[in-house]
C-alpha cells in the first residue's frame, strides 16, 4: 500500500477520528461504571455500553473516510472539490476534543488519588479463596484418663496444641477447635462426626496424668472406612520437655503417615514444637487458663481464665502464648460483664490490659496471629473505633492464618458495621467453611443477610443457629425485640409476651400495654409511651443495640443511642429502618463512630454516597 493513501487517510483525518472515538468512548465507559450503582442502573449496562462502542468504532472510521465536513454540510468525500476542503480546520476541532476528554480523564484520575476512594467491595481478598480440596482431619478432644478424672484441661489442652502445630501444615486442612471439640465422649460414631466437620480423617487420643507420669495414646482413623491409619502410646516422665517432645512425635507420624497414604502437595520437614515454657506449673496454668476462655460461657469463667493465665506469666515473664491468651481474656471480660448483667467491669482499663499484653506476646513472639487479631478486636471497640487499624491488624492476622475462624468472625463483624455487606458475607462464610458447628458464625451471618436482603441465608442461618443453640441462638436482644414487634403487627400477642418476658420477668414498670398499642397505631401520638419507654430503658443494664431497638420500634428516631458507651451490633443497618437512615440521628451516629471517616479513607459501600466533602447520604 503505498503513501499517497495513508495521506489520504491522515488528510480525511481517519486517524484523528480514531483516537478521539477511543478517548471519549473510554472517557464514556468510565462515567458509566461510575454511575450504574448511584442510579440503581442494571449490571448490565456498563457492558451494552462497551458493546455498542464496540460496534460503533468501525462505523465512525467508515463516515471519516467517506464523508466530509464543509461550509454547505456533510457531503461525500469524492464529491469535495480539495482546493475548497476544510479538512484542516475539522482536524484542529478533532484535536481540540481529543484534548478536552483527556482534560477530564487526568483531571478524573487526580481527583480519584487525592481523595483514595477505591471501589472496596471489590477488595474480596486473596485471603477469602475457597479451602482447598484434598487432605483434611479433625482432631478431637483427648478423653482424660487420669484416676481422679480432674485433667480435662491438662488433655483437652494436649490434643489443642497438637491441632495448632498441624494447621501449620501446608496442604493439610485442620477443622477447628471449636467444631471438633463439639465431639466428645465414648460414643461418638466417626463416620458421622467426619461427615458432619466435613473432613476424611480424625485423630482421637487420651491422656493419662498420675503423679510424675504421663501417658499419651493417640490413633489416626480413614473416616470412610474406620481403618486406624496409625496409633501410638507414650509413657514419659511428666516434664514439659517430654510434653513437647510427644507433640512433636504424633504431629510426625500423622503427617507421614498421610503423605505416604494421600501424597500431600510436598515433603513435609520433621516437625519440631518448640519448648513454650520450661516451667511446668506455668504450663498447667496456661492449659487450664486457655482452656475457660476457650469453653467461657460466663463472667466467672473469663475471669478465672484472667487468673490463671495471668499466673502463668507471673512464674514465666517470658511465656509469649500464654501473653496472647492472657490478651484476648482481658480483650473481652468487659462484654461478658455487661452479658451478666454486671455492668462493665473497669472497661478501659482491661482494653490497655488487652493491648500492652498482646504487644508483650508479639515482642515475644511476632508470629503469633491471634495477638494481631486481639489488637484488632482492641481497636474496633475504642471509643471512638479505630476502623484502619482494626481492619489492618485483621489482615495482618489472616496472612499469618488464614484458617482461624475467629478471625473471619471478627473482621466480619467490622466490615458489617461500616456497611460493606458484601465483603462482610464471605468473611462468615469462610468463618462456617472452617468451623461448620460454630455458632457464633451462623449468628452474625445471620444478621448480615438481613442487611443485605438474603432469604435464603437468612432461612439457612436460622435453621443451623437454631439446631446447633436454640438458647444461644434465639436470645439475641435484636432478634428477640424485631420478633416481638412483628408479633403484635401480626396480632400474636402470645407469642409477644412470651418474647417479651425475657426483660420483663427482670424488672417491674415496663410498659407493656403501651407499647403494643404504640406499635399498632405508630400514626397517633406515641411521645407519653417513648417517654415511658426511656425512663425503664434508664435503669436497665442493656447494650445501646438493644435499647435502639425499643425506639426503633415507635420510629422515635431522635431518642435512639449515638452508641457512646460501647461499639454495637450495628442495627442501624437493618432494612425495616430504611427511613431512619435518612435522618439526621443516623448522620450523627456515623459521624460519632467516624464510620464516615472510614468510607471517604477507604471508599463508601454500595447503599451510602458523599456529598461534598463533608456530607454524605445513605439508602
């Protein structure tokens, strides 16, 4: 092809047309993926977008070339006297757009870096990949042979920390602690057990601890066929060199014995567990510690887990694991006092406690993650929240394991509470993948399908919390108060007050018939009931998400907390309040928890929008 036609196409200015059609079409696709979520526009619009650009670009090229602009209109090219042509001035105008749409995409980009608002719904991290198929185990709790049956702790302990060196195995799946511990007792059927944890092994053992002596029997059971794969006894003298040495030993010949049987990905090294303490009474108390916080389910159990574990540091300062336990202890006594109806029992000073000891394990030891989940949980419940911190220090825990569903639990709830519903979802979705019996999991995710508008997790969550902790489960203040107003709109009023008695049951003055008639007639004037309302709420010992609640009921917008006095379950979210969120109460609870500090940080979730630099709106 010679010159004189690529002449021709630069003189019909093709080229030009060309680059201007791709600069305004991207300027176009931009403006129209950043407007599809604000104006409810459909998925698919940015794509019939791209398509029909798509389709346009050859077209636009053919015009160029057969057509020209001229002082009489658009007439064909071969048709245009070239003495007369004013393809020249057409070009400084193409040029003139092509500037422009440049002008606005770098003046767009800038705008973009200066304020950092990236899309974070679509931070669904590498961290959140689905686990892998291929070898997995559970190791359940050890029975405790010992003669006085008194070393539940001490064996419960044993097979934990055995649990905690195998999940460092790469290519091996460990089901947690808190599902397969669910599993205890003579009884059990392992097939079952395995089927229900989802996975193709099981360890089971027992301990035997009589004066100066040790026995460790473990045995490693294919589910399917309940063919015992291994099995071993140790007789040691009771040391804390030879209780890390037999973990060492089982962690070993499990490993091998799976590599010789399944081929895991690689050659796994010998296992060594390094030696925690040398001090055997600090062990005991860090075992027995960990053991309460572990299985807590009261006040006293958290507190006696303090106890414990903060005895084991005293007799060894240098004791780094039992430092994090100690941490996360101290990071959530105060929410189990306030559960017991306690009150919070010197709040700020337990979360410096949770602080400083996590900070001292990692000084430690900068491997520990739950340390970096404990300084998480610390931040995300600061007055106000820490949100960058919190979420950061998630992270920085789930790099360094990622399989520890307390962590997905907790990020969870942080990511729910600013809004990012999405994100939120997969973080408790990993947390039951990992441990399919935890209950807190199917609780929290539970309230985050509500958010989000998920019937069907929403019916699932239920119907597992339900089975796993009907009790646990269904005494959710939020639940119960939603259940009760549903009830009277319903015109269940056994069911209300059967719900109902829950607080009642508790305390006198509540104002039962008013606040049903409230809830049926939330036209009339309610401001006697409100008031009767805040004056019981005042001397009851309830989280600011319960009391909300109350006022949410009656739309009292103005009268619900601003969430001062500890970070909520954040209802505020919840879709049969959408009117709230456009009032200024809302705002202020944002603001006071610098939620939209946050989103203008780290870009805003789907629902919510800035306006201006400091004002924002929420669906």
């Amino acid at each position: 092809m010679d010159n004189s036609f690529f002449s021709e196409l630069k003189r019909r200015n093709v080229f030009k047309v060309a680059i201007a059609y791709m600069v305004v079409g991207w300027l176009a696709i931009q403006v129209i993926v950043n407007v599809t979520v604000p104006l409810s526009l459909p998925d698919w619009a940015p794509s019939l977008v791209i398509v029909l650009l798509a389709i346009g670009f050859p077209i636009a090229l053919i015009f160029a070339w057969a057509f020209e602009l001229t002082p009489e209109g658009i007439k064909k090219s071969k048709d245009v006297d070239q003495d007369n042509s004013i393809s020249h001035l057409t070009s400084r105008k193409i040029d003139l757009i092509i500037i422009g749409a440049l002008l606005l995409i770098i003046g767009g980009l800038v705008y973009e870096r200066m304020t950092n608002i990236p899309a974070v719904e679509s931070q669904v991290a590498e961290d959140l990949q689905p686990l892998q198929k291929g070898v997995s185990i559970a190791v359940l709790p050890f029975a405790d042979m010992s003669p006085e049956n008194n070393q539940i702790y001490f064996s419960d302990g044993i097979s934990d920390e055995i649990l905690n060196v195998l999940a460092q195995v790469k290519g091996l799946h460990v089901t947690s602690r808190s599902s397969a511990f669910q599993f205890r007792g003579n009884d059990i059927h392992i097939p079952t057990v395995a089927e229900t944890l989802g996975v193709e092994h099981i360890l089971e053992g027992s301990v035997r601890k009589s004066g100066n002596n040790i026995r460790i029997t473990a045995q490693l059971i294919e589910a399917a066929s309940d063919k015992h794969l291994w099995s071993a006894t140790f007789d040691r003298a009771l040391t804390t060199e030879n209780i890390f040495a037999i973990q060492s030993d089982i962690s070993n010949a499990i490993v091998k014995a799976l590599s010789a049987e399944l081929d895991l990905d690689e050659v796994v090294e010998d296992i060594n567990v390094a030696m925690a303490t040398k001090h055997l009474t600090a062990y005991e108390a860090f075992l027995e510690g960990r053991e309460k916080f572990l299985s807590r389910s009261s006040f006293q159990n958290v507190m006696d887990s303090v106890e414990l574990l903060e005895h084991a540091t005293e007799i060894d300062p240098n004791f780094a694991v039992a430092w994090q336990w100690l941490s996360a202890a101290y990071a959530v006594l105060p929410a189990w006092a306030e559960t017991d109806r306690l009150g919070r029992n010197n709040y700020v000073e337990y979360t410096i406690k949770a602080k400083e000891a996590a900070e001292r394990a990692l000084v430690l030891n900068p491997d520990l993650a739950f340390a970096y989940g404990v300084l998480g949980f610390v931040a995300s419940d600061a007055n106000p929240p820490r949100w960058v911190e919190s979420i950061e220090k998630y992270k920085t825990a789930l790099q360094m394991n990622p399989n520890d569903a307390t962590l997905h639990l907790w990020i969870g709830i942080d990511y729910r509470n600013l809004g990012y519903f999405k994100l939120a979802a997969k973080h408790f979705s990993k947390c039951i993948q990992i441990s399919p019996v935890y209950i807190n999991c199917y609780s929290h995710g539970w309230i985050n399908a509500r958010f989000q508008g998920d019937r069907d997790k929403i019916i699932e969550y239920s119907e597992k919390g339900m089975t796993l902790s009907n009790h646990h489960f269904a005494n959710h203040s939020a639940k119960r108060l939603r259940a009760i107003v549903t009830a009277v709109k319903n015109d269940n009023m056994y069911a209300a007050y059967h719900l109902l008695s829950y607080w009642t049951n508790k305390s006198t003055g509540f104002p039962t018939q008013q606040w049903f008639d409230a809830i049926r007639n939330p036209d009339k004037d309610n401001s006697e009931v409100i008031q009767a309302l805040a004056d019981w709420l005042e001397h009851q010992n309830l989280p600011d998400s319960a009391k909300a609640e109350f006022y949410f009921s009656l739309g009292a917008w103005e009268h619900v907390p601003l969430y001062e006095s500890d970070t909520p379950d954040l209802d505020i979210w919840s879709p049969e309040i959408k009117e709230f969120r456009k009032s200024n109460r809302f705002k202020a609870i944002i603001r006071n928890l610098q939620i939209d500090k946050y989103w203008r940080n780290q870009g805003f979730p789907p629902q919510c929008r800035p306006i201006g630099e400091d004002d924002f709106e929420c669906d």
